[in-house]
C-alpha cells in the first residue's frame, strides 16, 4: 500500500483505494461502461449499477434513494448544499442570512463568502470555544426566521473536533430552517444516520474513506428545497445534471459500506495509536499544544501547534526524513497565512503558523509510531537549537 521507505501519515489529505473496492470498480471501465440514461441493456446494466450503490449508501444514512445525489466530489456537493439552499430559501420565502462556524472546510466557507460578495446574502459565524466546537445554545441565540440555512462541519478536518450535530439539529428543525453538515471527514469512523443526526443535507467524499477521489454524495432530506446549481439533462432528480460516473460511484458505495462495518473496531485501534501520539509530543516535546478536543476528536486525529516552529519547515524536515504529515488543511502550503480555524480558536498568529497534523489510517502500525515520534522529537531540538 504504501512507498517502501515512507511513512504516510495523512490519511485526513486523502486515503489509498481499498483493493476490494477497485475490483469492484473495474468492469463499469469496459464491460460495463454504458451511459445509466440510456435506454438498451447497456444503459439498464449501468443504472442497475448506479441504483444499487444509491441503495447501499442510503442503507447506511437511513434515508431513502432519491435523497441520495451523486456529484463529483465532497466540494461539490458543500456548493450545491450551500449554494442550491440559500437560492432556493431566498426565492421561496426572502431569506438571505447564513449560519456557519468559522472552522468550516473552504468548501463551505468560499461558497458562503461568494452569496455575500456576489450575490447579497449575509454571512454570520458563529463562535467556538477553543476546542473549535460549536455550542448549540449558540446556535439558538443566532437563528431566526431570515436564516436560509445553517451549516457546520460534523468532523473538523484540521483539528479532529467533532461537533454535537445531533444538538444543532434538534435547534435547526424546531426552528425549520435547513441544516447541513460537512461529513466529508466522517464516513471511516462516525455514525452517519441521518436521523439521529437531524441533519437536512449531508456532504460527503469518497476518497476520504478508502474509496476513489473524484467522487462524491449529497443527502437531501425530503421537501428540503435546492436549486440546482449545474444544470442539463436530468439526472439525480435534476438536480445535478451530467452522465453519472459509474465506476466511481460503485467504488464510493463499496468503501461506504466497507468502511462502515468497520468502524467501531477501526475506531479503537486508532484511538489506542492517536493517544500514543498525543501523549508522547505533550509529554516529551517541551512547548507543544494539542489543537481540538482531547476526546471528542477523529479517533486517526493528532494535531498540535509548537512553540517557534515554523511548520512549513517541520513538515519539509519531517518528508525528508520519510514522513509525510501535513499541516492541517492538503491546501498547498506556500503561503505563510496562518490557518483561520487555528485564529479562530484564540490562537494568536505566530504559534498558528506551527502547526502539524498527523493522521493515521488501516496501514498505520505501532512501530511506525514508534519510529515517528524519535524523528519528530529529534526534529523539533534540531530546530530549535539552529534558530
Ligand atoms: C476533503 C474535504 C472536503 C473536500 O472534498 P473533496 O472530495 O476533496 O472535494 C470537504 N470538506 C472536508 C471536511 C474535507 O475534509
């Protein structure tokens, strides 16, 4: 699964395809390869395929099927959920206030930012205590009847924190305005049934959870209204035009299920090695802060900011050293601005510009652990001492 002589620590970035899942995939390459809409047997075969993975995926959110939309990636389907919902509420009833927090993933929070600069809606954040999670009597006191919809991130994908969904939802569905949650982070280890979740739309990708990249789901609750946002042939009720990706669809429902079934125990062997991290760095590197909830985290989930460590550096050095971590968001580093979800936790800038993610996944093992925890120490003195 992974190179020879490197360590992949950045299963949040992205997660390699499940073997399973592939073979699964690969006869809607050739064999298989019909266009769904078409009416011969080609096309039944393809739409057979397509109605089966909606099955499956609907099974797991405890929804029906056509509250399943297919769309080409968990950005996607954060702009049709946000996008599609704030048009349709302001058409319906002149609503054109938005609820987000501030530790949304880009996704959410550029398409939020787009209504208001392009299109006049305005934008409010809530606030986050310094875990970066969202209370839900902050949600009360902000909601009201102009809300077109409230969206917060299930699982944070910089700092682990998981969010009290079930809460804002119950506030959200007294006051019947929309919800939604980017659950893009959440498909591996997180219960999705949308029903305890009282969520009304739910992003989530594919290849965050052992599936292929390109690849993506929005549940719909029903009577929940949305624009469409690209619009054609009539595909996914209409509300996502273009000929569905057959083969990425069946490997996304495939890794869904997998990933799933798995979970619970998934969750304990990550937590177990999680904590090993955690415990170490706090322990050991002198100077060293855990960002998020100690508990309520991704169980694959350590991140930290250090103290005059630049983490741009840390994570050159650590690559080098045949680690590949990441920096909290895969969004090309580069740019020295530092992350606004760390800002928005009431860090201030210097030490946000230090941070580090490390996420784990089904090939982590113990001894790599091990190994990384030496390197990352050895790094950060090195550093340190060469200031
Ligand atoms: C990865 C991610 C996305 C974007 O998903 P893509 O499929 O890569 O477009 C959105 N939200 C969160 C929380 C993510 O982690």
């Amino acid at each position: 699964m992974q190179m020879n002589d490197k360590i992949y620590l950045d299963y949040s970035a992205t997660t390699p395809i499940d073997p399973r899942v592939l073979d699964k995939m690969m006869p809607y390459f050739q064999e298989i390869f019909g266009n769904p809409s078409s009416i011969h047997i080609y096309g039944q075969r393809a739409e057979t395929a397509v109605e089966e993975a909606r099955k499956s995926i609907s099974d797991t959110l405890h929804c029906s099927l056509n509250e399943i939309i297919f769309t080409s990636c968990g950005t996607e389907s954060d702009n049709l959920a946000i996008r599609g919902v704030a048009f349709a509420e302001r058409a319906r009833r002149g609503a054109d206030h938005i609820l987000i927090s501030p530790v949304e993933h880009h996704a959410v929070l550029n398409t939020a930012s787009q209504l208001v600069s392009n299109f006049g809606f305005k934008l409010e954040y809530l606030p986050v205590d310094k875990y970066g999670m969202v209370q839900p009597d902050d949600v009360l006191q902000r909601i009201k009847p102009e809300t077109a919809l409230v969206s917060i991130i299930y699982a944070n994908n910089e700092i682990g924190t998981i969010n009290p969904i079930t809460e804002i939802g119950e506030i959200c569905q007294k006051a019947q305005i929309p919800f939604h949650t980017d659950a893009v982070q959440a498909g591996t280890y997180l219960g999705l049934n949308v029903n305890k979740l009282n969520v009304d739309l739910m992003s989530l990708g594919g290849h965050k959870f052992y599936g292929p990249k390109g690849v993506g789901a929005l549940y719909i609750r029903e009577g929940v209204e949305v624009l469409s946002t690209q619009t054609g042939g009539s595909q996914e009720a209409g509300l996502r035009a273009g000929t569905q990706n057959v083969p990425y669809i069946v490997g996304m429902a495939e890794a869904l299920q997998i990933a799933q079934e798995a979970r619970k125990s998934a969750s304990e062997s990550m937590i177990e090695l999680r904590d090993l991290i955690i415990d170490n760095v706090l322990e050991k590197i002198p100077g060293s802060h855990l960002t998020g909830h100690p508990k309520l985290r991704l169980p694959n989930h350590a991140s930290f900011v250090f103290d005059s460590i630049d983490g741009n550096l840390l994570l050159s050095m650590l690559d080098i050293r045949g680690y590949s971590c990441s920096s909290g968001s895969a969004c090309k580093t580069g740019n020295p601005e530092p992350s606004e979800v760390l800002l928005s936790m009431g860090l201030d800038d210097k030490l946000a510009l230090g941070s580090l993610r490390v996420s784990l996944g089904r090939w982590t093992t113990a001894d790599q652990i091990e190994c990384f925890l030496d390197t990352l120490i050895n790094t950060i003195i090195k550093m340190r001492s060469s200031i």
